[in-house]
C-alpha cells in the first residue's frame, strides 16, 4: 500500500517538516516485525500519551472551577481508549494503519487505532512543538469538551460504584500480561474483598472502568 502522506496532512490539518516521523505513528508492531527497516509506533505513544495528558490536564485547569474530584472525572472521560480511538476512526485515519501481513484484511481494533492517535500527537509535538499538538488535540476534542460543560461533569463508572456502595470497602485489583503493544490489563473490581466485575484494556485505567462497569451490572446498581 503506498502510504498517502498529503491525505494525511489535509486529514489532521497540520503538515509535516519530517515525512518519515509522520508514517512512524501508523507503523503497527505485527508491520515493524515483517519489515525490519521500521520501528513501531510503541515509542511514540509512550510520549504521546504524556503530552495529551498534559494538554487535557492543563486546559480543564484553567477553564473548569471544579475540585480536584470532578477535574479527575472530566480528564477520564477524555483521556481514554474509547475517546481517542473514535476520534481516529471518524478521521478516517483507521485504513492507513500498517499491519503485517497476518492482519491485513482484519479491521483495526479500538486500542491499535487509541495507541495510532496518540502517537500521531508525539509526532506533532516532536515536528511542530507543543503548540500545534496543543491546537490539533482540542480541536479534536471540542465536541466532548462543549457537552461537558452544558451537561455538567460526567459520572464515571469508578465514581458511581464507590458512591453506591460507599459503606462498603472498594478496591481494585490489576495485573498486566505481554508487552509493548501487545500489553494489556486485566483489572477485577472488588467490593469487602470480593470480585464483582472484570475488565481487560490496554490502559490500566479503562481496564478499571470497565470492571466498574461490570460490578454494577453484576450487582444490579445500574
């Protein structure tokens, strides 16, 4: 497949000074692994994760006058798998993952497209600096951050079960199999120290959400 670099850029609105950097966010580890000359992009999330952290953390600082409970709220709802992975895909930016060949004709899942997206943003930031990561990652998220602040904070699924249960002792438990991008968490929700509801992500903190999810479901708080 040749890979569209001018698509790309009219895509996501920015235009790169290194090409090479650019095509370094879609390179998928099961790719890098069939062509040697190729990193994965497993780098680049790593820094692109910290960046739109950064980004997210600073402007709901200083445009919410929240407390530090409902700041944590707000910067979950965005910061997360589901979040960065539907943006992608809306982009249309899913079909220039580059796979191995083993994955070729299979569509990219959530957590490919989330780790794509975020090491999209590690190379505007690397290419551009901070500013334009700054301006392509709200833009993106403009929609999300306009219903949070006409519907208010949103509830997550850690929230609502310690609200719940708030007599009760909640904790969770999480532990992570394999490694880079094939690294994923497996989180249990337990309540007085017993399991309620299980998770798997590739983020620890999805993973959570979704054994929180689960315990609700499971214990029929819904």
């Amino acid at each position: 497949m040749i890979f569209d670099f001018a698509k790309i850029e009219e895509i996501i609105g920015y235009k790169f000074k290194d090409k090479d950097l650019l095509k370094g966010a879609f390179v998928h580890s099961s790719y890098a692994n069939e062509h040697r000359v190729y990193r994965s992009n497993e780098r680049l999330e790593f820094l692109g994760d910290s960046v739109v952290s950064i980004i997210v953390t600073d402007y709901i600082f200083n445009r919410f006058r929240n407390n530090e409970g409902d700041l944590s709220k707000i910067r979950a709802s965005l910061v997360s798998e589901k979040s960065f992975s539907a943006i992608f895909e809306l982009m249309g930016l899913d079909k220039f993952i580059l796979t191995g060949a083993g994955l070729k004709n299979t569509k990219p899942t959530r957590a490919m497209m989330a780790d794509a997206f975020e090491a999209l943003v590690a190379c505007i930031y690397l290419d551009g600096g901070l500013e334009k990561a700054r301006k392509f990652v709200l833009d993106k998220l403009s929609e999300a951050l306009v219903d949070i602040k006409e519907s208010g904070v949103p509830d997550s699924n850690k929230s609502i079960l310690q609200e719940r249960f708030k007599t009760s002792k909640v904790t969770y438990m999480v532990v992570s199999k394999g490694e880079g991008q094939e690294k994923f968490y497996t989180a249990k929700a337990l309540i007085d120290g017993v399991v309620c509801g299980v998770g798997e992500a590739q983020k620890k903190r999805d993973a959570e959400e979704i054994a929180a999810k689960n315990a609700l479901i499971n214990t029929k708080k819904v």
